[in-house]
C-alpha cells in the first residue's frame, strides 16, 4: 500500500502562540506526530510510506530536519495563497497531494495534526483499514463518543430563547441517536476524492470514523488545553500501552535531535 503522510502547520496561531512548535513534556510536538508515523512505518515494511511537511515555520522545518529517524521527508512551502486565516484545510492537503505526484501515487492520504498528540499507531490502522474497507467512503476522520447530544442536552439561543440544536421529541438521552466529536487527529482521505472538487465541508461527503478512547477528545486550542493534555498525557501513559509507545519513541526522537529546546 503506498500513504501519503502530511504534516500541515502554519507559523504562528491566534489561539495558543506559537502552538505548532511548542514543548510538551520538553519535547516538540512535532516529535510525537513523527513518533506515530515512524512506528506505522515499522509495522508496515512492505507499504511505501512518504511523509509531506507543508509549513511557512522556518523554527517547525529545524525541528524536524534536528532528528533522524525520519529522514526522508518532503517540505513543500506554504503558498500564499492557501496562507489565510479562512483557507480550508483540505485545500494544504489536496496541495501536498498534487506537489507529491497526484492521486494515481498513493492509495492513501492520512493527515496527522501536531495539535492532538495524543494518537495511537493502532488509531492510524484502524482509520487507513477503515478507507479501504468500502470503496465508496471519502474520507476518514477520527472521532469520539459525545459528552454532549445536539438532540437531547445541547442548545442555542433562537429569538431570545435557548433550544435543543436539533429538535427532536426524544425526553431520554438514551433515545437520541449516538453523536460522535471529532477530536482533529487523524484525517485519511482517498486521493480521488481528494483531487476532485470539494465544494463542501468534508463532512458533507462520505465519511466514517474511527474511534478513539474518550480520553484522546483533546487538541490544543487554548492554554487551558495545552496544560489539561499535559496531565492527561502523564496519567494515561501509565494506563494505555499504545499511547506509551509513541510517547517513548517521541522521547528517543528528542534524545536524537539536534534542536536544542528550553522546554
């Protein structure tokens, strides 16, 4: 099987500063992402696994290039034109795809976000397996089971008001259908699709998930969120081997590096 892996990370971020080069237990989170693909490489020896780094962060690219157990990887330059605050994701993506050699190069494309460290390699398997599975999905996403349900205990305000999301007649939570969060982990699309046009969001389209552990909902979009992983991190290491064996691998990628780091 030939994967694209791609690694999208502009500099800079208004919600946490500097969030894509940031330390978490004194190692770049660039390092965990790395973690994870290197050791889906080495369960996978017989696919061909490529890795894209699109970025605009001169700091991210050092990084990255300071380790050694990844070593071939692309860095594709962020376009100005897909450098806005309102530029869509899947766009970079679908970019990385076509500068990667287009869709008849991969059978997968599987986008891994430094933000939400906290991945499995099993998590990677079981999205990629997913894709494969039915040749009419689009895309996979990974998600978690909702704390919340639009069709029971969510609401918004309307005309002065606070009602259901989605209303619906159902006066248990056990009725309500099952909702899932995206918890912005993993992304595998198929590059057909990924080279067509997208008009929509992408959960317009055919899409299924893989779920992760509830306790993987998080990604870093506030200081609030960066200091919660870091205990969350440290707890279920102790409790969950997957999430160990990548947290150990990012360790050996960081003891390896030639970035120095302040922690």
């Amino acid at each position: 099987m030939r994967v694209l892996f791609t690694i999208c990370a502009r500099a800079g971020s208004k919600g946490v500063k500097n969030k894509n080069i940031r330390c978490m237990k004194k190692i770049p989170l660039a390092y965990y992402t790395l973690a994870a693909i290197g050791l889906y490489g080495e369960r996978h020896t017989g696919d061909m696994v490529s890795v894209a780094v699109n970025t605009d962060s001169r700091e991210l690219k050092e990084q990255i290039q300071s380790q050694d157990v990844i070593r071939d990887i692309r860095f594709l330059p962020r376009k100005e034109s897909l450098a806005g605050d309102e530029t869509a994701k899947v766009d970079v993506i679908r970019d990385c795809l076509e500068q990667c050699g287009g869709k008849t190069a991969y059978d997968a494309v599987v986008d891994l976000d430094l933000t939400s460290p906290m991945r499995r390699v099993e998590d990677i398997e079981a999205a990629v397996a997913a894709l494969t599975a039915d040749e009419n999905t689009d895309l996979v996403f990974s998600a978690v089971a909702g704390r919340r349900n639009p069709y029971f205990n969510m609401v918004e305000e309307r005309n002065g008001y606070f009602r259901k999301v989605c209303a619906a007649a159902y006066k248990a939570r056990q009725q309500a259908p099952h909702i899932y969060e995206l918890n912005a982990s993993i992304y595998v699309y198929r590059p057909a699709f990924l080279a067509g046009p997208i008009e929509k969001s992408i959960l317009d389209y055919n899409g299924t998930i893989v779920r992760m552990p509830d306790y993987l909902v998080l990604d870093i979009d506030s200081e609030e969120d960066f200091r919660q992983m870091e205990f969350v991190m440290d707890y279920f290491r102790e409790q969950d081997s997957g999430l160990a064996e990548v947290m150990a691998q990012a360790g050996r990628i960081n003891a390896g590096s030639r970035y120095m780091t302040n922690g």
